[in-house]
C-alpha cells in the first residue's frame, strides 16, 4: 500500500510538470526512423529517463556502431537516473542538467528525438513563458502569450538538426488545430522536405487527458513542402511501418490540419459546395460576437424570483438568455419559452443599471464588494465595476461548448446574451431571411462535419468554437436558402416538433432532404459520405471523453 502511495505521489508529480513517458513499441519506431540508415548523433531534449536515448544506443549498438547521444533535463532526480541507466548498458552519452531552452542551439544532430513536456499557457508563465518565446524567436518562430510549451520545444529543436536531419516528437493532437500553433504548422512545411503526421484511434496515454499525435519530419533545411502526410492507426501495436498515408494541402501553411482527418471523397464536396457557392462561410451572413463578460457570472444574473426578492426595479435590469445553452437546442427562443425559463428559477435576468441605481440595486452593490466581486479582474477594468459592457440584441445565439454540433437558435425573445454563448448579427440584406430559415438549414450534415474541422477538441470531448473559428462555420448562402425557402418552411414544424423531443438525427436527415439533395444535388452516397465522415470525427472527439471518464 505504501508503495502504491508512493507510486500515485510520485506520477502526480511528473503530471504537473507534463512529463508522460512513452509506450514502448512507439519508442522504438520513432527512434529506428528518426536514425533511419545513417543517424549517429542524437537529441532527446527534455529526456526525463532518457527512454528514447537508451532505444537509440539499442539500435546503433545492433550493428553500425556507438552512437553519440545527448540529453537535456530540467528535473535533477531524472538527470541522475538518466545517466546511471544509460551508463549501466555502456552507452556513450552526454545528460546535461540545465532548461533546455537556455542551450543555445548546435545545427549538428541527425536526429532530435522526444516527448517534450505539456504544460498549458495558464501553467507556463512568468520568465520561463519568457525564456520559452525567447528561444523560439531566436529560431525564427514568434510565438504568442497563449502557446503551451510543447510548441516553443518544436521550434527550439530544430535548431540542434543539421542539414537533412530528422525530427521525430509525441505532440498533443492540439498541433493540428489551436490557432496559436499556426506558426509552427508553418516552420514545419517551410523547414523540412517531408512532414509525416501518425494519428491513433485508442488513446497512447490512457492516464492523460489529451489525445497525442507522432510528428515526424524528415530532410531538414533541404527543401520545403507544401503538403503533410497523415498515417493513421487504430493503436501502438499497429505501428510497424509508415507506409504511403494520405498526402493533405493546406490552403496555407498555416491553416489547421484537422481537415485532413476528413475523407477525401467528404473533402470535395465541402470545397465544390464553397466553389459553386452554395455554401459560404457564416461570416458572408453577418458577425459573430462573443456575449457580455461580467466577471462574475453567478453574481450578476438573477431569477426573476431573485430580483424581486431584492425589490430590484426594471431601470436596475436587462433581460438575457440565462448562462449555459441548453435551452438553446431549438430552432428558436420566443418570449413565451424565456418567460417559462424565468419561472423556472433560471437567471434570465442580469444587473445593469443604466444610470443611477435603485436603493436596492445601491444595496445589492454594496454586497458585491464587500464579497469582493469588485476585484475580479473584468470588474477592476471598468467604472463602475458593477456597469457591464452590453452590446446589442443579436439576431441569433450560437451555441459556444457543444457535447453534439454547434447550433444556431433566432432569438425572437429579444434578449442580450452573456459570453457562455455567442450572438450572431446578421447584414441588414439577409436580417430577415436568416432570422426565419438560417438555424432550419444550418442543422445539415455538411455544417456538422464543418464545424468539426473548424471547431477545437480538448478533453472531455467538447467541441468549442470562438468567434474567429464560427465565422469559417460553412453555411448554406442566402441565395440557396432563398431557392429553397418553400420547401424549407414546409419542414419546419416537423423539424421543431424532433428536436422538441431530442430527435436530432430524424430532423437532420429532414434538412438534409433540402439543403444536400435539393440545393447542392447530392446523391445518396455521396449524403452516406458525408454521414460516416462526420460520425468518424465525432467518435474521435467523443473517445476522448470515455478515456477521461474511465
């Protein structure tokens, strides 16, 4: 039991400081092809134990030779185990005790080699996030304030490569798609003459909540690429060989690459919809805003109970969509539902005086700071801390953190919203014709896998959109939602009447009848296409969550 205790202590702490260490047979398959048939000198930064050295001194040691192996680590404990392992099986190797960041780089290895650690930008602060960017910068790669450290390690390590080395690193699968790790998608293309993405179906690390990917890039500072090869696998026993994978261009090389988890055949049609027009981005419709930021979300919202209570008057009050969004999954939110809300103790309602507060809404304040609601840090940015910035009613709320598919609901209540969703303010020519039709069509497949490609998944299988990212949400556009008017009106009701019962999949396959069928001229497999392509990426972000839950 002791050691059991001991054992939970000691993995809690290489946890926090992001360290997971690598299945055995993942290892060994990075490390043969990152030497490949000539690869003699070798980096493993941030070494930890130095596993991936100790499988490198295994495969030179077969039959080419002692191999010169280098290590940096930052944990002292691991830095003496390091060395006494590979010391007990006579490796030539140099472990230096030191923040790999602060060792300038030598554009002499063959191979770089690794996991480096993960730790999120609200962990990594202070001077280290300083020393981190810093040494990206001086590799050529500007880094922003949100970027975990994983990245600025994969730029940093480049600079140890000679000419024509390899790379070979376990990555978080948020490479593919966070908006702060487009630079380095970037430097990778750019920098090297093949870039190879490996993907799993089961999780490589059951005790951690993201899902990881294998980076490995070949034939540094020898050309560039304008492409990335994604090789897919159900798990770690399946990882033999690479093989030829499936080659995927970027529009730019920036972009995301979780489109490249999409089938080709489910690709094309996405970009021949955009290329004809038929769909467009939501943003050809209208803006895309975040919601009120109180600073303090359970302080500022009230029940309609709630404010009575209080004796708060109207001038004290606005009227919201109460926080989270399940009551958001219709096709529209009406006075009558927000009312029915109200009576049900949800806060539909949020302090903002307009002016001058009442007695009780001066009382209500005065409780505020003297539970310091007033510092939190939105609050101390504005005066009076206690005036929210309110912006005007939106046309439409979209659903911001989605267990399913984003959703877009007409917000015929004409109520503000607060930022646990998002508002969407539809251009003047298309107000009308969006606020009846554009939630109905929206609720197609083709918009479900596109929010999958556009959207970001962490852990827990949650499928987030910021602003940015639904302004790229494909959309069927005006002018086909317009063809199509009659025929979408006719299924509204049924529509309505589904998803009153969370029956979701038979209201989208009503939709799909309209805007697949009717408007872009699919036929069955072609829809059948579309349907795997997004259920494919769904049981990805869904995995996930049953990894974490078990």
């Amino acid at each position: 039991m002791l050691k059991s205790k001991k054992n939970t202590v000691r993995n809690a702490a290489r946890h926090e400081r992001g360290a997971y260490f690598t299945p055995e047979p993942v290892a060994r398959f990075m490390t043969e092809w990152a030497l490949g048939e000539q690869g003699q000198r070798v980096l493993e930064p941030s070494c930890g134990e130095a596993q991936f050295l100790l499988t490198a001194h295994q495969v030179t040691s077969a039959g080419r030779g002692a191999s010169e192996l280098f290590g940096v680590e930052l944990h002292e404990p691991s830095v003496l185990a390091a060395r006494a392992i590979l010391a007990d099986q006579g490796a030539r190797a140099t472990i230096e005790h030191a923040n790999f960041f602060d060792i300038p780089g030598t554009a002499d290895m063959d191979a770089v080699i690794g996991n480096p650690p993960y730790v999120r930008y609200q962990l990594h602060r202070g001077i280290q996030r300083q020393i981190s960017r810093e040494a990206a910068r001086r590799s050529g790669v500007e880094l922003n304030e949100l970027a975990s450290v994983w990245a600025a390690f994969v730029v940093h390590a480049t600079s140890f490569l000679n000419v024509g080395g390899r790379m070979a690193l376990v990555l978080p699968a948020e490479i593919m798609f966070v908006n702060y790790a487009g630079p380095v998608r970037a430097m990778l293309l750019e920098r090297f003459a093949k870039v190879h993405l490996a993907v799993f179906e089961q999780r490589l690390f059951v005790d951690a909540q993201e899902e990881v990917v294998l980076l490995l890039a070949e034939g540094y500072r020898t050309g560039s690429s304008e492409s990335f090869s994604l090789h897919q696998f159900r798990n770690a026993k399946d990882l033999i060989a690479l093989g030829e994978g499936t080659t995927h261009t970027p529009k730019r090389s920036s972009d995301r690459w979780t489109g490249s988890l999409v089938t080709f055949e489910a690709q094309g049609i996405l970009n021949q919809a955009h290329a004809t027009g038929g769909f467009i981005d939501l943003q050809g419709w209208g803006e895309t805003s975040l919601g009120a930021v109180t600073g303090n979300n359970k302080w500022f919202t009230l029940s309609p109970e709630r404010a009575e209570e209080l004796g708060l008057s109207e001038n004290d009050l606005v009227q919201i969509s109460p926080p989270g969004s399940r009551h958001l999954r219709g096709l529209e939110l009406d006075t009558q539902q927000w009312q029915r809300l109200g009576e049900h103790g949800m806060a539909t309602l949020m302090l903002r005086p307009q002016g001058q507060a009442s007695a009780a809404g001066e009382r209500l304040i005065a409780s505020g700071e003297l539970e310091s609601v007033d510092q939190a840090y939105k609050c101390r940015m504005r005066t009076p801390w206690w005036r929210v910035p309110l912006l005007s009613v939106p046309d439409l709320f979209m659903t911001y953190m989605n267990a399913d598919t984003p959703r877009l609901t007409t917000n015929h209540a004409g109520v503000h919203h607060i930022n646990s969703i998002h508002g969407v303010y539809l251009g003047a020519d298309v107000r009308e014709l969006g606020r009846e039709l554009l939630p109905l069509a929206s609720l197609n497949t083709l918009t479900m896998l596109g929010a999958e490609m556009v959207g970001r998944s962490y852990g827990g299988g949650i499928l987030k959109l910021e602003p940015s990212e639904a302004d790229k949400l494909p959309v069927p556009s005006a002018h086909l939602v317009s063809e199509q008017a009659s025929g979408l009106r006719a299924i509204k009701d049924e529509v309505r009447e589904h998803l009153l019962h969370g029956r979701k999949q038979e209201a989208t396959e009503l939709v799909d009848e309209i805007v697949l069928d009717k408007m872009l001229g699919l036929d069955e497999v072609a829809i059948s296409a579309l349907r795997g392509a997004r259920q494919d990426m769904l049981e990805r972000r869904k995995s996930r969550a049953k990894a974490v839950e078990n």
